[in-house]
C-alpha cells in the first residue's frame, strides 16, 4: 500500500497514512472472519461491564503513556538542539531491538500464559522465579551490547552521532525495568485491580516532566536518559508494591541485586581498564562479557536445580565439542 500511494500515486506522508489505514483495516477484516468463524457473534452486557472495568485503566494509561514516551524529546529539543535529538534518537533505537527481540515475544507469552498458571498450586513461585529468569537473561543480552555499544555505533552511524553510544546502558536498563513491570503487574491483573495501573502512569507522567525539565537543561541528553531510567524504576516498584497487596508474592529480590551488581561490575570494569583500541580490547570485552554467568556462580546465585541443569547443559556441550574435534581414531 505505501509503495502504491506514495511511489505510484505522489501522495507522500499523505499515502502512508492511507496505506497504514488500508492495511489495518485488512488485517482487522480477517481476524472478524476468523473470529466468527470459531467462536460465533454472542453479545452479553453483563460480560461488558466486567470487560470495560477491566480495560478502562489501561486506555487511560495509553494518554499518559505519550507523555511519557515523548516529553524527553519534546524538552531535549527546547533545551539543546535537533543534533542532539538526533543523538539521543539513535541511543534509544538500541532499546527498541532489545524490546523488539525479547522483551515482545517473552510478553506475548507471559501474558496469556500467567492467568493458567494461577490455577497451579505452586504459582506464585512460578511468578518469582519467571521473574528472575527474565531479568537474567535480559540483563545479560543487554551487558553485551552495552559492552560493545561503541564499536556497534561506529559501524552503523556517522562520526557525529558517535556519543549515543554513551547512553545506550541507560536505555537499555530502562526496557529491563519496564519489563519487570509488565510482570510486577501479574497481582493487579489476577485481582482485578487495574485501576491502579493508571495511578502508577499518572505518577510516572508528573514524574517524568518534573524529572527532564530539571535535569535535561543540567545534563542534555544524559539528563533525559536518566529521568526515563529513574522514573521506570520507581515505575517497577510502585506496580510491585501496589500487585502485592492484593496477591503477595515473594520474588527474590536478593539474586535480582546479584544479577544487577554483578553486570555493573562487568561494565564498570571494562571501561576502567579497557582505554586503548584494537584487537586485544575486543577480545577483553568479549572474556568480560562470557564472565557473567561464572561472576554469578561466585555470588552464590545458582540453585542446586539450577546447578544439575548447567553441568547437564555443559557436559553436552563438551561431547559435542569432542565430537566434531575427533578425527580416526585419535583426537586432537
């Protein structure tokens, strides 16, 4: 449709708009049929009312959510420059892979999948564990790409935006925290509580004005990295707090600051000790990175469960290893 309206037509922004409209209305046109086919057309109010007081808050929080999403740009630009916009853009694009690559699909799953699982007798340490599990692996993908931002951005990107690379851990903690809010929200959902999840977006809008007109002036750029981080971490908690009221559930926070403190150490130490360029720093990095897991294992975070799994995991590795070094009858 874009192609059609704008290369063949000339309608410019106009024939994206009306190609992104056809194309929904198409997709929408299936999924009707798709959905009467299987499940018929029935209509109960009673059903209704439960439904809109369900949804409501979260159409609410949609509004609240642009201001969000947006008002750091919108104040960035007032206070510096669109270079600097433009900068700042690039830095957030590597957020938008993360949520894209992992965040998405682990949401699309966990989303439907939380309400079977509070049918189980042991769902609650299902939610904790989901939670450590989703951080480590998160947490993870992100000290590696935040490792190697700079090299990354100086393939992709011009010499004039190379200082986006500097941004890049804050934004990436940033999908980290939203992600863990996606799951601190489980209680509200189970109980139908999710008025409070717009109280929690309201306080994050307030919080996010008052944040960036007070630091991005200071700090530009930097400053509206970091009022988005602080504001999506007391996001994360406010929702825990307010979830746990009405369905405790005992996460463990403990490994989450292992998971944390041990890939700030990671970070910390790369770019104390790694100055220079060349090979030899690529391959530091790369050690830094793989030390994760190990730098986990000194803490203490594995669990015997946990333990059998990676040796499991581990041992296989190493026959498949063996197996394609072997040759003959001997082995290198």
């Amino acid at each position: 449709m874009n192609l059609y309206f704008v290369l063949g037509l000339k309608l410019g922004i106009k024939g994206i708009l009306i190609g992104n409209v056809i194309s929904i209305f198409i997709t929408w046109l299936i999924l009707m049929v798709v959905t009467f086919k299987y499940c018929g057309f029935n209509f109960h109010v009673a059903k209704l009312r439960v439904f809109l007081k369900y949804c409501f808050p979260f159409v609410l929080s949609a509004f609240t959510g642009i201001v969000i999403n947006n008002a750091d740009r919108v104040i960035l630009n007032s206070y510096t420059s669109l270079a600097v916009v433009g900068i700042y853009a690039l830095g957030m694009k590597f957020g938008i892979v993360i949520k894209e690559l992992v965040v998405e699909p682990f949401t699309l799953n966990f989303g439907q999948s939380r309400f079977a699982i509070m049918a189980q007798g042991d769902a609650k340490n299902i939610y904790a564990r989901t939670m450590t599990y989703y951080v480590f692996i998160i947490m993870f993908l992100s000290l590696g790409i935040s490792l190697f931002a700079k090299e990354i951005v100086s393939v992709i990107a011009s010499a004039e935006f190379e200082q986006a690379y500097q941004v890049i851990p804050l934004v990436l903690l940033l999908v980290v925290f939203n992600g863990m809010t996606y799951i601190f929200q489980t209680g509200m959902l189970i109980k139908k509580e999710t008025k409070f999840a717009f109280y929690v977006s309201v306080f994050s809008a307030i919080s996010v004005l008052a944040l960036n007109r007070w630091l991005i002036p200071t700090f530009g750029l930097y400053g509206a990295a970091a009022s988005s981080l602080i504001v999506s971490l007391f996001n994360a908690l406010l929702t825990c707090v307010a979830s746990n009221k009405f369905y405790p559930v005992k996460y463990e926070f403990w490994r989450l600051i292992k998971i944390f403190f041990a890939a700030g150490i990671i970070y910390l130490a790369a770019g104390v000790f790694i100055k220079a360029q060349g090979t030899h720093v690529f391959l530091t990095k790369v050690i830094l990175f793989l030390s994760f897991p190990l730098s986990l294992h000194l803490m203490a975070f594995y669990r015997g469960g946990e333990k059998n799994k990676i040796n499991s995991y581990r041992q296989r590795v190493g026959k498949f290893i063996y197996g394609k070094l072997r040759f003959g009858d001997g082995a290198l």
